[in-house]
C-alpha cells in the first residue's frame, strides 16, 4: 500500500531532477574582463561598486540583470600588454546580450607623474551608471562568452581647462570613461617590441580592410613591448609615433609604419622587434 502511494512520488522526483539537469547542462558561462592601454599616469584607479548585463529591448527598465560582483578598487594599468582583471565569472542563461552598465563609486582617483593624487569626478558614473552597447552579443547553450571592457585612459581622463598649479587637487581632472566592449568571438592579437626603449611610441593599428577604418591605440611599456588584443580580423596598418626626444649626439627617432599587416582570429601576430632610429 505503501509502495503505491511512494511510487509516483519518486518517478515525480526523478523526472523534476532530470529536468534540472538537463536546464542547468544548457546554461553558459559568462565572463567579464577588464583591460587597459599604457597611460601618462602612475595609477588610475576606479572604485567600481555594481556590474550590469541588459538582456531586453532598450529603455526596458526590466530588463537589467545583477552580475555577481564584489565592489572593489582597480588600478587599470596593471592590465595592460595582453593581462585583464578578471572581474565575473558565473553560469548564465543562453540568450542575447545588450548593454553592460558599470556603475561607479566616489573613490576613483588618478596619481599623476609629479607622484599626487587627483580625484576623478564621474557625475554620471555615480547616478545611473556607465553603459556599453553591445553588438551582436548571444550567449550559445554549454559555452564561455567573454565581454572584455577596453579602457581608454588617454580618452577617458579629462583636464579641466581653467586648472592650475595651487588650485584644488579634487578639481583637476574629470572621468569621462571611453570603454570599448570586445565580444568573445574577437580573439585576434598584434604585439611587438621597440627599440630604444626610451622612445616610448605611441602604438595605432589601424584596420584599412573595411569601408570605415577602426583604430586601436596602446603604447609601449618600459621594456619596449606592446599588444593590441580583442581585435576584429583584418589587414591593418601600424603606426609607431616616439613620444620623447634621442639625447644628444644620438639618432633621431623617428616614426615607423607598417603597412598590410595580416590578423587572424584566435592567433597573435608578433610585428618582432621594430627600429625607431
């Protein structure tokens, strides 16, 4: 008698823990990096609080999504040349993805070359966040999707044009955050080495294979090496642009461009070392 009743209970539960199986095998796995190019800082840090994915239409106030997160302080410039902040990592429903929104704390400062600090001001940052589009970003069953958020430092800090030595540290730049959102299926990358290293270039790539060129930017570290990753396939051109003068009595620096310069997803192509005099 008791075997009846106890029967269908448990073909109920094996057939809702089949069915769990089965949902939590579909599901993806969601990635969100963060990386930076070279900047004329000795630190850029953002007080990043909350991270966001909208998976609705735009302006659909339902449609955001907590990603879980820990408020923390990054200084971007440890990620450059190739390394990223892993800052999510979790299982996540297939489906498409529209916007990533940051949202920043109050805590975001700059420590300039003359070694002081300067805090940065994001007015809408602190309110309704920092949002990225995205493109044609869907998430497959039983894969890892990675957005990696390109910050451009030389475009995202701004100077305030009426400051001056004397005036309030707190006053001198402003956060205006340039971020380019790379999608997982853009894995390309172009890395080189300069010499001498003291020239310090300023590094283009600069993609002419398409009607409106894209251009990438990063710089040179101070062992001469530099990499552009998330980048599109293409054919590309490479500008090297010194950012310092040669002493005295050395070569000149001058700039260096390379032209036709093929790049092959899932690949890295090495530009090997380039002669700047």
């Amino acid at each position: 008698m008791k075997l009846r009743h106890l029967l269908p209970l448990a073909l109920l539960s094996a057939s809702a823990f089949a069915s769990c199986s089965k949902a939590e095998s579909s599901n993806s796995k969601l990635e969100v990096r963060l990386m930076d190019g070279p900047g004329d800082f000795q630190r850029v840090v953002l007080d990043v609080l909350k991270l966001e994915v909208h998976l609705k239409e735009e302006n659909d106030p339902e449609g955001w999504k907590l990603l879980p997160f820990q408020a923390q302080t990054i200084n971007v410039l440890e990620y450059v040349n190739g390394r990223s902040a892993l800052l999510v990592s979790t299982d996540f429903e297939p489906g498409d993805l529209k916007e990533v929104r940051l949202l920043l704390g109050p805590d975001s400062y700059v420590v300039g070359r003359d070694g002081q600090r300067y805090d940065l001001k994001t007015p809408s940052g602190q309110t309704s966040g920092v949002k990225l589009k995205l493109n044609k970003a869907s998430l497959q069953a039983r894969q890892t999707f990675q957005l990696l958020l390109d910050f451009d430092v030389a475009k995202s800090i701004v100077e305030r044009g009426n400051w001056r030595p004397g005036n309030d540290r707190k006053e001198r730049y402003l956060l205006k955050p340039v971020i380019r959102v790379v999608a997982q299926n853009l894995q390309a990358s172009l890395r080189g080495t300069v010499t001498p290293v003291a020239a310090l270039p300023q590094v283009l790539a600069i993609r002419s294979s398409i009607t409106v060129p894209d251009t990438f930017s990063t710089a040179a570290d101070a062992a001469g090496a530099f990499q552009l990753s998330g980048l599109p396939a293409g054919t590309y051109r490479v500008e090297l642009f010194p950012t310092t003068t040669a002493p005295s009595g050395q070569p000149t620096y001058r700039n260096v461009v390379r032209s036709n310069v093929s790049v092959v997803n899932d690949q890295t192509t090495d530009l090997g070392q380039i002669q700047l005099n």
